[in-house]
C-alpha cells in the first residue's frame, strides 16, 4: 500500500508539472480568444458522441495540439451531420442519396456512416440540414484543411495584404489536383500565435477549424432542436464555464 502511495505522488508531480501554470495560462489564452459559449446539442440517440469529441477537440486546442484539432475538428462534423441526419430519418424516413447517377435509400443511421464526409455535406444541403452556402463552405474549407493534416502536413496562413492572412489547401486529387484559397482576417486572430515560428501559425490553422466547427455547429443544433446545454463530461481537462 505504501508503495503504491508513492507511485501515485510521483505521477501526480509529473502531471503538475505538464500541465503547469504557464501552460494553463497560455490555455487560457485560447479560451479566452475563442470567445467561448456553450453550444446545446441535446439528447437524442448519438448526441453523446458529439458532446465528447467537442470536449476532446476543445481540450486539443487549448493544450497546443495544434494537428489533433484540426484532425479532431473534421471528426467531430462528421459525427455532427450523422446525428442530424439520423435525427431527420427517425422524423420523416428513409433519406434518398444519389452520386454517380447511382441513387441509394438510407434507412437507418448505420446507412450514413458508410458515406464519406463530401457526400455527408452534399445530402445536409439537399436536405435542408445545412440551408446556408456560407455554413457549406466553412464544412468543406475544414474538409480540406483536415485531409491535408492527415495525409500531408499543417497547412499554414500567411500574410496576404494588411487585412488578410491565406492559405492555400488541396481540394481534389481526383484527376488534376485542384487547390483552394482560405481567408482569414487579420484581426480576428491577433495575439495569437505570436512569433513563435510554425507551432504559432499552426496555432492559427487550429483556431481557424476549431471556431468554424463551432460556427457550424451552432447552425446544426438550432436552439429549437436541443433540449440540453451540456457539452459532455469525462474529460480529464473538460474546461466548464464559469
């Protein structure tokens, strides 16, 4: 027992040591840029796969995991439109999908996960999930960012003009490789990243995904459709509002 004890206290001092106050301090600074609010998601069947990997992207990006979130951003809108598409199926039926020419009827949730994330997008607008161009177009710029953190490497902003930061990202392989240009405003990101070489201006690509998720969540789970405010629990480091 007495071992263990010990065993306990040098795992804890570790831990103090890695999430230290500076790092808890420059966490905080994230937060605090993100302009945080709670997003309801609700109860229904598949709401908690939403609310933790929301939890776990937030947690990514305040504690500097700069890839993690981007990657964790595009996981999270998948599982987002999973769940308002089943949400549409169990209201109103089975769901007619059509690629290619080829039509397919989904008739359960299970259905949809074996669509990719574009054919997730394209079925959200068709339906009516995603009414707006301008939401479609943040789901696909995260689309892109994250396929290239998984495949290539970070896509970074750089300076365009004395409002703007761009980036460049990969939109298709398929055939000639196509590219896309993202925009960001200047102003929405100062203070972050600093001068701190790539981690900072991965910081940025990080906070780019991480608030355009939300934004697109937000629009996903309109007030009318969630019946909860909580955003999930478990996480070791889940940040709460005060």
């Amino acid at each position: 027992m007495h071992g263990e004890s010990i065993d306990i206290e040098k795992h804890l001092a570790t831990l103090k040591r890695r999430y230290g106050e500076e790092r808890l301090r420059e966490a905080a600074r994230r937060r605090a840029h993100l302009d945080y609010q709670r997003i309801a998601v609700g109860d229904n069947p598949g709401s908690g796969r939403v609310k933790f990997l929301l939890a776990q992207m937030h947690q990514a990006y305040y504690f500097g995991f700069s890839e993690s979130a981007c990657i964790l951003s595009g996981t999270l809108l998948e599982q987002g439109l999973i769940y308002r598409l089943g949400t549409s199926i169990d209201r109103r039926g089975p769901l007619l999908f059509a690629r290619n020419g080829a039509k397919k009827w989904l008739q359960r949730r299970h259905d949809l996960l074996e669509l990719e994330l574009v054919d997730m997008l394209d079925l959200a607008h068709e339906e009516g999930v995603i009414a707006d161009g301008r939401t479609l177009l943040r789901a696909h710029e995260i689309r892109w960012i994250r396929n290239m953190v998984v495949h290539e490497k970070i896509p970074l902003f750089r300076a365009r003009d004395e409002r703007f930061l761009e980036m460049t990202v990969t939109k298709s392989r398929k055939g000639r490789v196509r590219y896309a240009k993202i925009l960001l405003e200047r102003a929405e990101v100062e203070g972050l990243g600093g001068s701190r070489g790539p981690a900072g201006a991965a910081e940025i690509t990080a906070y780019f995904c991480v608030s355009r998720a939300r934004m697109i969540l937000r629009n996903l789970f309109a007030e009318k459709e969630a019946k909860a405010a909580d955003e999930g629990s478990g996480s070791l480091f889940l940040w709460t509002q005060a």
